[in-house]
C-alpha cells in the first residue's frame, strides 16, 4: 500500500436532502432520514464498483460512476494519484427523484477519499469539503444539509461555498411523496426564466425569511412561509402530477412544496387523516437527520448492506 493512503476501507451513511423548500431556491434545504450507505477502500490496480437497491443494474460499475468521480477529484485536490478503488455502494435514496442522490453520492466520494488519504483532515479542512462538493455539484443547497446534518441556509462567496445548519423545531413532520416517474434536474432548470418580476423577488426574499423562523422556532407559519414564486410554477407543465399534489396538499393547508427539482412532493406538516395522494405515489414519514454525514473506519456491516430504507416509514 502506498505510504500516502490509510490501511483498510472506510465507510461513510450520507442522508438524503430536500433543497429549496419553497422560496429558499439554491438556498435552503433539509436532511431527511433516508441513507446511502458507502464504503471504499485502495485497491492495486482498476476501479470496481458494486451497487445494491437504488439504481442497481443502472449505475455505472467503474470510474465514471459518481462516487468515484468524486473520489477522483478530492484525490486530485490532496495531490494523490491511487492505483485502484473498490467501491460498494448500498443505496436507498431514490435516483433522480429531487432527493439529493447525486449530492449523497459526491459527499460520500468526497469524504471517503479525504478519509482514506492518511494526512486528508489535514490537507482538507470541513469547509474545503463543502466547497468542493459544491463545485462538483453545481451549486450548494443540497450538499450543504448532507454534510451537516439538520436544517441549512447556504451560499456561495468569491472563496467558495459556506453554509450554516440550524435545529428544527418540534412540529414539523417532512413526509415525502415519491412518484415512479424521474426528472432531471438539468430539464427543470432549463424550464426557469432568466430574470423574473421584481414582485415576485421581493415576495421569494420575504417568505423565505420566514421560512427560517417557521422551521426553527413556528411551524404554525410554514403554510404561508412556503409560498413561492421562483420556480416551482415554471416547472409545472414538465411536470403536471407533481403541481397538481402540491396544490391539493395546500388547498388541505399543508405546507407541501416540490422538493429539490422534483418531481417528489415534500410536506413539511402532516397530510390530514385520510388524505389519498392516489396510487402513482410512494408515501413515506421521514425523520430529520441531525447528524449529517459520518465517517468510519472498516467496512460495510450487515445493517449497513440491507438495501431496505433506513428511517422510513409508510
């Protein structure tokens, strides 16, 4: 083993992420408890990647698979060059369905090529792994809440990415709508206008103020904290399911929004009793994830390889 890499595999949990949450667009977002497990270790020579449960058979199962690319990057940043990588991946964050499986998956990339470099901490400090996640991910809102755990507000200055995670209060129950159909997230940000009316900026900036006192401290004002005008009714017609269900959540006075770039609906209170989302959806009670994502050291253990949903309930 080359002297500049740690001895074994190291294994990262990384949550999935709900961004936006109304006007907060590339701001704000939430981790849910919802996991990929990830584990990888310095292999002699050629990169493998194995996968079970979400995206299984589909994922590409070498160097162009995203952990990997991750990996490649943060190695290239460490100035390490491995000669090979075993990768295992055991995900259950669904694919390309607006809750962060591509930021769980270059956080982990990230984090386990830091960990398995032997002077990484050091090399690269946390926030040098929130920027960097960032940049491979196009844009902090996501990554942010994976890394951190909790509720976040993130934004970008000239030296990169920051962001800050702040507890949610009691009261606030996410529940997640997932549909069968994907999206993606390069078609939904196509489908946003370039400039929009100076109203509607002004209506975004006052909402999602509230949105961070709704969450943190009244979630009595989540309703009217997640009116948006940024994006989500520009999105609509690619996506006509997704609108209709949050427009039926809000018309019951739920503070339901798309999550991400969809095409999954978020509730951030509860659906009344007996709502019925219809048979095209996967309903699932998710907790809040507070610890963000953990490293450690060996490989993945039994729990960690059942490709069952970790944290969720129907």
């Amino acid at each position: 083993m080359p002297t500049n890499f740690a001895t074994g595999p190291v294994r990262v949990r990384v949550p999935a992420t709900s961004a936006n949450l109304g006007p907060g667009f590339d701001a704000l977002g939430l981790a849910l408890g919802l996991y990929d497990d990830v584990a990888a270790e310095v292999a002699p020579e050629g990169v493998r990647v194995t996968v079970t449960g979400q995206g299984a058979g589909e994922l590409p199962d070498d160097d162009r698979h995203l952990v990997v690319r991750a990996m490649t990057a943060t190695f290239a940043r460490l100035g390490v060059d491995p000669p090979g990588l075993d990768v295992e991946c055991v995900n259950r964050i669904p694919q390309a369905r607006g809750l962060g499986s591509s930021s769980a998956a270059i956080v982990a990339g990230v984090l386990l090529a830091r960990a398995l470099v032997s002077d990484g901490e050091r090399r690269l400090d946390d926030a040098g792994v929130l920027g960097l996640a960032a940049e491979l991910e196009g844009h902090p809102d996501n990554v942010a809440p994976c890394l951190l755990g909790g509720f976040t507000v993130a934004w970008t200055e000239p030296t990169g990415a920051r962001a800050i995670s702040r507890p949610v209060a009691e009261g606030v129950h996410p529940t997640v709508f997932v549909p069968g159909e994907r999206g993606l997230t390069a078609a939904a940000r196509a489908a946003l206008p370039a400039t929009v009316p100076h109203g509607d900026a002004a209506l975004a900036a006052g909402r999602a103020a509230l949105l961070v006192h709704a969450l943190t401290s009244d979630p009595a004002l989540l309703l009217p904290a997640t009116v948006d005008r940024l994006h989500q009714d520009y999105r609509a017609p690619g996506m006509p399911a997704t609108a209709a269900l949050v427009s039926a959540l809000r018309a019951a006075d739920v503070a339901a929004v798309v999550s991400g770039a969809g095409p999954t609906v978020l509730a951030l209170t509860d659906p009344p009793v007996g709502f019925d989302a219809g048979t095209d959806w996967q309903v699932w009670r998710l907790p809040i994830d507070v610890s963000g994502a953990r490293v450690a050291r060996g490989r993945l253990g039994h729990a960690e390889r059942d490709p069952v949903a970790a944290g969720r309930k129907s």
